[in-house]
C-alpha cells in the first residue's frame, strides 16, 4: 500500500484517483488504443534511445544458452526477441502481457520476422507459473502501470529460481534538477501532441506521462525490492535518471 495514499481503496490513475478495481481496465483501455502505433511513438518519444536502453537490458541479463525467460509487459516483443536468439532450442521465452491487444501485434510481428516463442496473458501481480520456473524476468516501462507494485514483486521473486534475477527497466526521476522544466514541458505538451497526431489520441499519453511521474523513484523501488526478499539489488541511471534499470537477485 502507498503510504502518500491514506485512502486504500483508490489508487493513482496518473495524477487522478480511481477506485482500485477499476486502474486495470483503464490502463487496458490506454494500450487498446496505442498498441497498433506502439513502436512508433516509443521511437518519436524517446528519440529511439528506447532501444539503446532495452539493448542495455539485455547486456545485463547475461541471458544464455538453456536459460528460462519471462518478460512482463512484453507487448510488442522488442525483449523477447532479442532474448530468443540468445537461449537457443533448449531456453524458453515467453513473452507475457496483462493487454491482449498487445500481445497479437508482437506475436505477429515477431512471426513476420521467423521467430517463434511462447505467448501468455497474465497479470503481474498473480503470475500462473510453478515456483522457481524462471532464470530471468524483464519487465520494461511496465512495472508503474501495475496497481499493487509490491504484489507483483513478490510474484516475480516467488517464480525466479534461486539464482535467478529481475531486471526492472523503468522511467524515473532526474538527477540533473535543470533538466526538468524541458522535461516537464515536453512530457506534458509536446507529447500528448504527438499522441493526437500519431494515433488520434492526446489523453493516452498525457496518462503516461502522469504516470511516469507518480512511479516510485530510483531509492524508493530499491527498497521495496528489497523489502519482497531481492538480495544485491543495485540500479544503473540511463539519460541522467529518465530512464533506471534496476536488478535483484533471488539467493
């Protein structure tokens, strides 16, 4: 439970409160109406240094030959892909998302391209597979649009197996404080703009980068990593902390 929250039965739905069983369809609604234009605004949005952080992911993953992997809210694939190639015929991917719609374009992008893993509509925060399953769990610009953050962590560590680790690529807070108003301007202008030209709608992505804003910063999801039972977390700030990857291990 958020302790800036005194109400538990709200959550934030970017800067507004909704009751807590109805964040989910709304974050639902939001990728129903992105997921066909979904790498295309990630390249306009981030000015394709998405890809450079996802690349970054897979580096430190260390994914091998055998591995078990999940990734979470993989929507289009770009991880699961990359991961494929890297686990060979005796690893496993599967590429899992809470939205539908998500999941069918990357499945069938991934097929246009020969590559061939496995698929799985699941919520985060109650992951259906057997203790100790995975090597590896990504889950990349995902984790702030979970209700219960924490539940899901505690998902995430009960499937890893021991030695395993998490890999939580996230958007966070600046370190370089003379960045923000352009930061802010941009977030709050310029990209429900580009939402509204590319896919005719400007409060999905003005909901992005509220929720950007309300996710928890780069200390804060340390230690509620930690405090699930991650073991040597640590985070690594990308663009001067507008992007953090932070890992934990399952020992």
């Amino acid at each position: 439970m958020n302790p800036n929250n005194p109400n538990p039965t709200t959550t934030h739905f970017g800067y507004t409160q909704v009751p807590l069983q109805e964040k989910k369809h709304l974050v639902a609604q939001v990728f129903d109406s992105v997921a066909t234009k979904y790498d295309l605004m990630n390249d306009l949005m981030s000015f394709g240094f998405h890809r450079l952080w996802k690349q970054f992911t897979i580096e430190l993953a260390g994914a091998q030959a055998g591995n078990y992997i999940l990734d979470l809210a993989g929507g289009t694939g770009d991880l699961a892909a990359k991961f494929a190639t890297r686990v060979g015929q005796t690893g496993q991917v599967v590429c899992a998302d809470i939205n539908a719609n998500m999941l069918q374009v990357g499945r069938e992008r991934l097929l246009n391209r020969g590559i061939v893993i496995n698929y799985a509509q699941v919520n985060a925060e109650t992951l259906p597979f057997t203790d100790n399953t995975f090597d590896i769990i990504t889950i990349a610009f995902g984790l702030r649009n979970v209700t219960h953050q924490e539940t899901a962590l505690a998902s995430m560590l009960r499937v890893l197996k021991a030695g395993g680790k998490v890999l939580i690529l996230e958007f966070s807070e600046l370190s370089l404080k003379w960045l923000k108003p352009g930061y802010d301007i941009y977030s709050f202008k310029i990209l429900p703009q580009l939402g509204k030209l590319i896919t005719n709608d400007a409060d999905s992505y003005r909901y992005l980068a509220e929720s950007i804003r309300m996710h928890p910063n780069q200390e804060t999801l340390l230690q509620m990593m930690q405090q699930v039972g991650f073991e040597r977390c640590d985070y690594h700030n990308l663009n001067s902390g507008i992007v953090a990857l932070h890992r934990g291990y399952k020992l």
